[in-house]
C-alpha cells in the first residue's frame, strides 16, 4: 500500500510528470533528461531517483552510460490509479438504477 | 464485461468527467438527483438540505454508528434545469480539498434509457489528483455494505 501511494506522489508532481512523458519517447542518460528542464540538474537527479525508486523507471547501463526506460508494467498500474474512483461511482450508480427501477415499479 | 462507468481524467489536467448511461428514463435519473430520500440511499449519506433551484444550498452528512460525523460536504446549487442539467459546488468540510465546480448534464437517450454527464473541476490538477487517490476501498466498503442494508429494507 505505501508504495501504492508513493507512486501517487510520484506522479503528483508536474516535473515528474514531465520526465515520465519525456523518457516515454525514448530511453535517455540523465544528462539529456536535465537538459531538456530549466531545472536545476540536481533537482532533475533527485526527480530520477524517486521515480525510479518507485520503478516507474528502470536504469540500464550501456557502456559507460546509465540510461533510463519507462518501466511500462508499473507505467500500467499507474493508469489504473483511476480504478477505485471508478468503481466507487460504478457502485453508486448502479444503486441510483436499482432505487429508480423499484421506483418506477411503484 | 464493458464498463458502464467512465472516467476521463487527462494527466495534468485539473478537471474529469464521469460518464453513466442508465437503463432509466431520463426523468427518473433527474428525481434521483432531486428527492432528498432517494439520494440518501445511493449516496449514502443523510441530505441535511437540498435546495433545487438556481442559488438554492444543499448539505449532505454521514454519522458512524456512535454518532460521530465521518463525511460532512456542502455546496451551492448555480443552474437548475428540470431533466436537463445542475451545476454545483461540492466542498468536503474539514478536508485540504478546497471546493469543486461540477456540471451534471442529463439527457435522453430512448425513452427508457438516459445518459448521465458529470464535468468536474478542481482547482488545481494536484487537488483533482489527491481526491482520485483517498482511499477509496474504504468508501466502496462502507456503500456495499449500506447497499445491503437498502436491499434488505426492499425485501
């Protein structure tokens, strides 16, 4: 559960965010991500750091390099963050339609 | 199995959209929204006040079984078109959340059936994302089971 929500506060962030579409295009070295922010590199670092401790991505050395990739099956789950809010106003709704169908019997 | 409820919340954006298509005349999704009784037993909650005209002010509260209040929210009601839309304001008491604007569109699909639009908007995409994450399996619990305290009620 805490790193459910850690990937939450993960992607709450605008920068962070950023990152994520930005690495989606293509794997890139943390040099190349900075430069693409007005940010501060350290800041961009610490941004990295986060998102891959919360394995939204995923390093790979090549070389001398470190470049970083979208890890697309935690990139899934994060998509299905919307999922309990859905099925919230899923259930809701479903009782608004049984209500109104006994209702309508009425 | 399709989902009959959708959700379309665009990353970075401040606002989303609740879709529902209901096997119900339009009319009766409307008096769902508007009877004070019936609203109480899907949303579950009390309705302490709903007002349905324009200016009109509602308040909804849910108490636990000892009678502390868990879930206080109010708002103001800014259009109020019989069968066709609402537009209100939705703030929780005591919660960062800051208020909501919300649009709810009804319209009539066939004569038995109606689709159910809900535009909200928060004012900040990082607030829109902090209320998609509260811990909604606790709320989906406590309706399921009210849900079967309605259903036995019926019986």
């Amino acid at each position: 559960m805490n790193l459910r929500r850690d990937v939450f506060q993960a992607i709450a962030d605008p920068t962070r965010r950023a990152i994520l579409l930005l690495v989606a295009t293509q794997a890139m070295t943390a040099g190349v991500i900075a430069s693409n922010f007005d940010t501060a590199r350290p800041t961009v670092s610490k941004h990295l750091q986060i998102l891959t401790e919360c394995e939204l991505l995923k390093q790979e050395q090549n070389g001398r390099e470190i470049y970083y990739h979208i890890n697309a099956e935690r990139m899934k789950d994060v998509a299905d963050f919307i999922e309990p809010f859905r099925a919230m106003w899923e259930e809701r709704f479903n009782k608004l339609e049984d209500i109104m169908k006994n209702y309508k019997g009425n | 199995m399709e989902k009959k409820t959708k959700i379309d919340a665009e990353n970075g954006k401040q606002d989303l959209t609740i879709t529902r298509v209901f096997e119900l005349p339009v009319e009766l999704l409307f008096k769902a929204y508007t009877e004070a009784e019936i609203v109480e037993q899907w949303m579950g909650t009390k309705v302490l006040k709903l007002e349905n005209k324009k200016h009109g002010s509602w308040q909804f509260e849910t108490k636990d079984p000892h009678g502390n209040v868990v879930f206080k929210a109010n708002g103001t009601v800014h259009e109020f078109i019989p069968d066709q839309k609402i537009t209100r304001t939705f703030e929780m008491d005591n919660a960062p959340f800051d208020v909501q604007l919300e649009f709810l569109e009804f319209e009539k699909l066939t004569n038995d059936t109606s689709r159910l639009n809900m535009h909200v908007v928060y004012r900040t995409p990082e607030l829109r994302d902090q209320m998609l994450k509260l811990p909604f399996e606790y709320g989906i619990n406590m309706a399921h089971n009210r849900l079967q305290e309605v259903l036995n009620k019926l019986k």
